[in-house]
C-alpha cells in the first residue's frame, strides 16, 4: 500500500511537472515587455480576459523578470494581471544596485499598475527582492537612504555627548556644565523632531503606495542580513578586483549560465556576459570595488524597522502619536506571508537559532504567517525530474503545495 502511494505521489509530481514547465495547464496567455522610467517587465495576462486585480513579482538576485513566468502564467489564468520586473543591474535593467533604487523601482512599478486601474496589487517578492520590497512598504527611496543613517548617528553621538557632560556634572557640579547639558538637550530634542519628521515623510510615501492598493505582500526566503546570506563577502572584498571578477565569473556565472541553458524554454544570449565586468548569471556589475563595499556598509532593513520601532515607543503625549499610527498602519497591518526552506544555504536555519531568529524577525514585521518547507533557497519541495534546472525559478512554481499556499493566501487578502 505504502509503495503504491509512494508511486502515485511520484506520478502527480512528475506530471505537475511537467504540465507547468510545458505550459500545458495555460490557456492563450499573453506576455508583452514594457520599459518605463526606471521599470523594466514584461506583463502577463489572459487573453480576452479583464483582470481586477494585479501581482507585482521582484525576483532575487542573479535571477531575471523571467524567474517569475511559469508563476505569472499560472496567475493569470487564475484572473490575475501580473507585472514581473528585474531588479537594478539585472538583466535589462541598467540603474544602479543600490536599496534605495531597489524600492524606488518597486513602487514605480505599483504606481504603473495604478495608471493601469488597478486598485487591488499584490507583491510577491524572492530573496533580495524581498529585502527590497521590505523597504518600499515604508517608502524607501534613494534620497532617504543616504540621509537617514547620518541623521541617525547624529543622533546618537549627542546622547551619548549628553551622558559624558552628566557624569563630568556628577563628579565636579558646576553652573557652566549645567549650561551645557541644557544646550545638549535642546540639541537633541530638536534632532530627535527632525528625525522622526523626516522618517514620517517616508511613511507616508509608503503610505501612498498603500493607498494606491497594495493589499498584501508574500516573501519568499528574504534573509535577515543581507551582506551574511552572501558567504565569503568581506573575504571578496579584500581581494585585488580582478580576482573577483574571475571568481565569479568562473565559478558562479559558468556554472549558472550552462544550467540555465538546459531550462525549458530559455533562450539564453551570450552578450548577457560583460567581460569588464563581475557576472553572475543576470546580475551585472562593472563597478566591482564599489558595489562590494556598499554591500559590506549597507544599513539592513532590520536596522531601519528597529529604528522606526524604537522612536514609535517614545511618546510623550500619552496618545497615540501620527508617527505611531503609520507605523502600525504601514508596517504592521498589512497581511504578510513570509515562505522559506528549512535547506535554505543562504538563510540557515538549520544551524543553531538561526530558525528561532528568522522567524522571529519575520513575526516582528507585523501580521505575517509563516509557511516553511523542506525545499532550498530555489530548490522545488519534492520535486522529482531532475533533469529540470532550478536556475531560473524560485521553488514555488513547481511545487503545487506551496503554490496553493501562496495562492490561498492571495484570494484571502485581496
């Protein structure tokens, strides 16, 4: 009986396969690529039918707007418009890798599926898109990204100015050290009301993006840190840049390009590869040095979330503050499904507490659910044909379970 189920989970495995990767569980699906202002897509959708709502899909990095087509098919003929974009420096995309363009790009990219009149937009979003997608719900933009971190450690060192003329005024008191201390106060008082005014205008540009109908969100394996979930980073950044580059266009971009070259419909073009610059797979980046140090001194999305969670507490009102109802209203009320894999080797959770901390996190950020597999960071749970490549597809798509999961998820909350 048991070798019998086994067979027959086999079977609907293998054709669940085989229908998705063969296309033949789609009906007249139609895909058209669009560039716009800082987007770069290709959208999806069923032939002859009116979609009310709309999916946003950000792929992770090396991947491509292409990562998400089987899943965009399968969407659409469950009624669904859907946009799938590359990321900064990836594939078609030219604009800079940086976290701030990253959410920049995404909630371009929902603005354009507003002017499209969609009012009802889900984000699914893998990986490093994930990560990006984190940030645009707050309204992460390059201009915020390069002030808020100064403004922050500004902050910070009047505190800790404040505490070094306290313990000086504790151990010798004097008219002139209370004079000082007042003026520091002040001085943080004032940027203290700076920062959080600062950050409240982001909020609200997330705020907007929320308005324009972004119901729910579904990340998949998003990691806490990024520059840890990259192994043998700060070791690349030591090294002379050449020797980066051959690194990974060697070891990592050889070896992704021929087996994306085996994935069922994947045309793949050589001129994709940029001899000048670092390679891996889509992702190109001619400015090695600068992109590995950005990489390395980058603030995380775990470092701003806390940010913005630390000064929501501190309310001397006694009510509820603007500042504290976006953030619960933008960062914590909307529906989030986060997805990983318990053989993720980028995430880890299978060393020490790295599970306990990941999930952790992942409930922090609000009214989230956790879905965990047994797959890897691309891997398919269970998937049986080998001979299908998972390069070019984050796990999902040829794993109905999770499918469902995600879909079920979807249908809730939008």
């Amino acid at each position: 009986s048991s070798l019998i189920d086994k067979f027959q989970k086999y079977y609907i495995d293998l054709i669940f396969s085989i229908m998705v990767v063969n296309g033949m569980d789609f009906g007249n699906i139609i895909q058209q690529d669009m560039q716009t202002g800082m987007i770069s897509g290709t959208t999806t959708v069923c032939e002859n039918s009116r979609p009310a709502k709309a999916l946003l899909f950000v792929h992770g990095i090396s991947m491509n707007r292409h990562s998400f087509d089987l899943i965009s098919k399968k969407f659409a003929n469950e009624g669904y418009f859907c946009l799938s974009i590359d990321l900064p420096r990836h594939y078609k995309n030219e604009t800079q890798l940086r976290m701030g363009i990253i959410s920049e790009t995404i909630l371009q990219s929902v603005a354009y599926l507003k002017q499209k009149g969609f009012s009802n937009i889900g984000i699914v979003s893998h990986s490093l898109g994930a990560v990006g997608s984190l940030f645009a719900s707050l309204g992460y933009n390059s201009n915020f990204e390069n002030e808020i971190y100064s403004l922050s450690e500004d902050f910070l060192r009047c505190i800790e100015e404040e505490g070094k003329l306290i313990a000086q005024y504790q151990q010798q008191p004097s008219n002139p050290l209370m004079d000082k201390m007042k003026e520091k106060g002040d001085e943080i008082a004032a940027r203290y009301k700076n920062i959080k005014q600062f950050i409240l205008s982001q909020l609200k540009l997330g705020g907007i993006s929320q308005k324009l109908g972004v119901r729910c969100f579904v990340f998949i394996s998003p990691p806490v840190n990024v520059k840890n979930a990259i192994p043998g980073l700060r070791i690349f950044s030591r090294m002379p840049e050449k020797w980066v580059k051959s690194i990974f266009n060697n070891t990592f971009h050889k070896n992704s390009t021929s087996r994306a070259k085996k994935e069922p419909n994947i045309q793949w073009d050589d001129e994709l590869t940029d001899k000048n610059a670092l390679n891996w797979l889509f992702l190109k980046e001619p400015e090695v040095r600068v992109f590995l140090d950005y990489l390395l001194n980058m603030k995380e999305h775990v470092d701003y979330i806390q940010l913005i969670e630390t000064l929501a507490k501190i309310n001397f009102s006694g009510g509820k503050t603007l500042f504290q109802y976006y953030y619960e209203t933008y960062l914590l009320f909307r529906p989030k499904l986060f997805v990983y894999g318990k053989a993720d080797l980028f995430l880890r959770p299978f060393f020490g507490k790295n599970k306990q901390r990941l999930e952790g996190y992942y409930q922090s950020c609000g009214n989230a659910e956790i879905y965990k597999g047994t797959f890897s960071h691309t891997v398919p749970e269970g998937n049986k044909l080998q001979k299908i490549s998972p390069v070019m597809t984050p796990m999902l798509v040829k794993n109905e379970k999770t499918f469902n999961k995600i879909s079920d998820f979807l249908s809730k909350n939008m």
